[in-house]
C-alpha cells in the first residue's frame, strides 16, 4: 500500500450479511432482540427482506416452508437462549419434515457461558441444538464467517434436506477485518445439492418387481414435491399407468382429479396392491409403518426411491432400494420403460376406478349441505370449489378434523400448493406458513385452521397484517379442541380441558390490526367472504361457526391415545 492510504475496514455483520447474498438469500424471518438487532437492520439497509415475527417459532416455521417451497434453505434468526429455544421447535420440525433450513442465533460470551458465570441468556446453544439437527456449527472468528455460511448452506440441501444451526457469538457481529481479506474469505457454494445417480443395477431391479406387478401402486410424497422433477413424476405416472395415491403434501403433483389418481380409494389400494413404488415417503406411521391391518394380508413388495440410504429396510423389506435423488431415479426408470410397457391389468385399474367413484359418489352429497350451523362437510365443500376456482392459490391446513377432513375434500390441482402438518402432525405451523407461502411464491394464500390449531400462531395476524400480504385465515369455530361441547366432570365453575370461550370472534383480531375481519355462519357466506378476500388480496380473518358437537376426538386418529381401563363408559 502507498503511505498513508488507509486500509478499508469490514466487520461481522457486514461479512455475515455478504456471505448470504453471494449465495443467493434474499429474505429472513426472525424476531429482533440483543445481540442480532443491529444486524437485522443492516441486512434490511442492505437489500435483504427481513421479516419480523411476533414470536420465534413462527419465523422458524416461515423459514422452513420457505426451504421447502424453494429448494434453498429458509434462514431463521432469533436471539440468544430463550428466542433460540423457540427457534429450535420449528428446526427440528423441518428436520423431521427433511425440509432445509438454517436456524441462525446469537449467542453471549463464550468464555462465560462456558465457565457458566452467569451471562445474560447464558446457554450452550450449539450443544443443545446438536442432537435436534441435521448439523450444528458455531462461528468464532470474522475470517471463518464464509466458510460457516457455507458449510451450513450446503449441510441443509445436499442429501436428505434438514435443519441446520449456526451459533454466531455476540462478539462475532462486531469483530474488524480487513474489507479486501474479508471480501476474499467468502464461499459461493459449488453446486450445493449434486444430483445424486442410482446405480443402474437397481434401476433395472425396480423395473423388473414393477414389470412383475398384477396390482401396482406409486406413493408419491412430500419428497416428490420437494424434489421439483414434476414432468418426470407426471411422465413416469402415466407412461406406466400405475394408479398413485399422494401423501398430503405430494396432493396437486399431478391433479387429484386425475384419471389415475387413488386418493379417494386410499384403503383399497393400500390393502389389494401386490407392488408399491414410494417416491419421496417414508414408511412411518403416516403409512401405518407398511404393515398390519392397513396393508392386508396379501404379500407386497415395495420398490423405494429415496435419496436417504438409511431410510430402505427401516420398517419393512424394501425389494427393490433405489437410492438417489428423485429426478434422477425417475429419469432413469423412464428411460428403462421404453416403449414397450405393458399397462397394468385391467381388473386391477377397473377395481381401483370403481371404489373411486363410489367413495366420491358417497361424499358429494354431504359436501353440498348449505344451512346453519355449519358442519365440517358442508363448509369444506365450498372451500374446494375455491381451490378448484383458484388453483394456483396456496391452501395451508391445520386441526385435527379439520386438517383430516380438508386433506380427503379440497382437490389440489397444482404441485407444492398444500403446505400442512407434516410428519410430526404439529399444531401451529399456520401463520408461519402462509406468511412464508405468500412472500416466496407471491400467489395468494388460504389458511384453513382449527380454532385451536390457529390458538398456537394467532399473533402472527399482525404480522400478516404489517406486510400486507394476501393470506386468508379462515378459522373453523367449534368452540374447542375437538368439540366445543365437553362439560367440566366435576360440574365445576372451571371450563372443560378441551373448551374455548364459546362463539369467541376470531375476526375481530384481525380488525384490531388494521385486517378485514368477517363472521360467517353458512356455507354461502362462507364463500363469498374468501372469494372477496382473495379477489381483494387484504389480509383477512374469516371466523367460520361450525356446530359445536360437530368433531370426532383427535379427527382420524383417534386411536393413539391412550386408553384407561378404569374409564367409565
Ligand atoms: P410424506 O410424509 O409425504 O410421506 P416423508 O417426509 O415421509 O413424506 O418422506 C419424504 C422422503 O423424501 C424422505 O425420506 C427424504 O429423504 C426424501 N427426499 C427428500 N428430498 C428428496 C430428493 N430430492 N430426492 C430423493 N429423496 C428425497
Ligand atoms: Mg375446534
């Protein structure tokens, strides 16, 4: 350098927020607080969207679906201990969920922490964080900010996609470098997720068990949607002409209307097939773990495409393991298909046509009820003539009969549109959710929520409300968890476990943030107040009353609870 020239100057926070943008982070959620708020402002000032939550758990949740919906990995922020605690809910979900995200949180002073002095939010956050991840780093020092973004981006997308946790010390933010050394210690990630070939041994086997099938089905999961290879998915479906039944979040990856579709004759196929091809799903309880009653009696084999070696044999024999990701894997099976394919037998497709029809038959009825007071068939019913109107809307869902009875009756025609509970059927994921659905994907959102589902993210409206974004909450009022029905057993003063204030006007919270609020009590009311709102695009709660006695214990799952066998009858 010339005498005298000074030499530019760079810091933590300026390295952190750079790192993000060279690799393509456009938007935060994350709640504001010591020691990230200063940086919350500078990556706003610095072109990034930063949105600010009411609470940590939901700007997890955002950053999660974020990473879904996109393929990138949503970013969190929150601060130190208790704001990392509640981020760190919302990170293990997406890690359950194989959803990539980066849950970033400041930290107190190390050398505190660690001699447990006593500082402010004094935690070990990255030991706790450990176990509930996919991977967990901490950042010491300015020069290593580059590398650890990109460690933590490539660690939430290769492979399986999951949570990850970046623990940045408060000292980090305010650490100097030089700007020239800085600039130059930041990592653009190489092809952060590479594609990953089967073998092409085991694409032949899973074509060999498919080719000897007599009842084939295709399960097709959330995986599948994530992994956006949707024209190979659609060509594979109907090339071979196999019937599919989607996992809820895998629903629109082709119509739910499609001629090959199962979903409406889910017990049958899942009893009768005598071969199942998984595509991006888990043989967890949500398939009843391939086993037992649901399977039948009859010997199945299964054909599993998953891009998670570990995942093949993990409650069944998997005869046919085809390890890779899934545009990959269907690629390769279409090219093996050639032209030759033989389609199913016909009395299989027959069968499976025929329950369908009858099980559609069956419900339509019950779906065209327009009276007061509301049941839940009656108000989903014009839920999905909305969705069938309006197909490239985003349908979020959460409850327990209200989740299993809109995933069985709203049709989703277009891929990675239903966004819901997922694999640990958690409560609370809406707001998150459909801030996150409305800000990446800019299509308007439709929120179909229990009035105890929508309990656990109901602040979230202001935030809903702060961005002006196009979400329409509509809440289903029973009065309760369940029901709204149940009676204290001790004819006491207290309310029942499981019961709300009874007609309690959810749309009066989204009034009080400046949000249109309406209360509905028929179907045709129903209608015309989510079709305004999403025509209008403001932000709007819809308090729809359902008849309190309407609701089966814990929707379609009833099962897992625990029995007493001292339980009066
Ligand atoms: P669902 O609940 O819809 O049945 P799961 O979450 O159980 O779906 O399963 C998703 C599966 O998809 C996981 O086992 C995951 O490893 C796998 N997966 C995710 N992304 C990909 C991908 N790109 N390629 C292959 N497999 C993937
Ligand atoms: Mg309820």
């Amino acid at each position: 350098n010339t005498a005298g020239a000074e030499h530019e100057l760079t810091d933590g926070f300026h390295l952190i927020i750079d790192a993000l943008k060279l690799n393509g982070v456009k938007t935060i959620y994350g709640v504001p607080g010591i020691p990230i708020t200063d940086f919350g402002r500078m990556a706003q000032a610095e072109g990034i969207r930063v949105i600010s939550f009411r609470h940590e758990q939901h700007a997890g949740n955002a950053a999660a679906i974020a990473g879904f919906l996109t393929k990138r990995p949503g970013i969190c922020l929150t601060v130190s201990a208790p704001g990392f605690l509640n981020g760190l809910t919302a990170l293990a979900n997406a890690t359950t969920n194989c959803f990539p995200m980066i849950l970033i949180s400041g930290s107190s002073e190390r050398e505190i922490v660690d001699l447990q002095q006593g500082d402010y939010e004094e935690m070990d956050q990255l030991a706790i964080a450990k176990p509930l991840c996919k991977a967990a780093f901490r950042v010491l020092h300015a020069a290593d900010i580059g590398i650890g973004v990109a460690r933590a981006i490539r660690a939430a997308v290769s492979g399986r996609p999951g949570g990850v946790y970046l623990d940045l010390p408060a000292k980090l933010f305010g650490q100097v470098m030089d700007a020239e050394a800085g600039a130059n210690s930041l990592v653009e990630v190489i092809d952060p997720a590479p594609a990953q070939l089967p073998a092409p041994g085991a694409v032949k086997r899973a074509l060999d068990v498919l080719k000897g099938a007599k009842r084939p089905l295709i399960i097709l999961g959330k995986g599948a949607a994530y992994a956006q290879a949707d024209d190979q998915i659609r060509a594979l479906i109907e090339k071979s002409g196999v019937p599919f039944l989607p996992m809820s979040m895998a629903k629109g990856l082709l119509p739910d209307t499609h001629p090959q579709c199962a979903g409406a004759a889910r017990s049958t196929v899942l009893k009768d097939s005598d071969v199942v091809m998984l595509i991006g799903a888990r043989l967890n309880w949500l398939l009843s773990h391939g086993k037992g009653k649901t399977w039948g009696d009859a010997p199945k084999k299964f054909i599993q495409i998953d891009i998670e070696p570990k995942e093949m044999d993990s409650n069944v024999e998997i005869a046919a393991p085809l390890v890779g990701d899934i545009g990959s894997c269907v690629s390769a099976l279409l090219e093996g298909i050639g032209d030759t394919w033989q389609a199913p037998p016909s009395d299989w497709i027959d069968a499976v046509n025929s329950k369908r029809e009858e099980n559609i038959a069956k419900m339509a009825p019950r779906l065209m009820k327009n009276s007061a007071p509301m049941d839940f068939h009656g108000a989903l019913g014009v839920l999905r003539t909305v969705i069938r109107e309006r197909p490239d809307a985003i349908l979020v869902n959460e409850g327990a009969n209200t989740l299993d009875l809109a995933r069985g009756i709203i049709d989703m025609y277009q891929p990675r549109k239903r966004l819901d509970v997922g694999t640990w059927g958690v409560m609370g994921i809406g707001m998150g959710f459909a801030v996150a659905a409305a800000i990446e994907t800019g299509k308007p959102v439709l929120a179909v929520e229990g009035d105890s589902a929508f309990g656990f993210s109901g602040m979230e409206v202001e935030t809903i409300c702060r961005y002006n974004l196009p979400v329409c909450v509509v809440v289903f009022n029973n009065n309760g968890i369940y029901r709204g029905t149940d009676a204290n057993p001790t004819g006491g003063t207290d309310a029942a476990t499981t019961v709300f204030v009874k007609d309690a006007r959810y749309d009066k919270m989204m009034e009080a943030f400046g949000g249109v609020g309406v209360h509905v009590t028929t179907p045709d009311e129903l209608k015309r107040a989510v079709d305004t709102a999403i025509d209008s695009g403001k932000p709007t709660l819809v308090n729809a009353a359902i008849d309190p006695a309407a609701g089966s214990e814990s929707g379609r799952i009833g099962n897992l609870n625990p029995q007493s066998i001292l339980k009066k009858k």
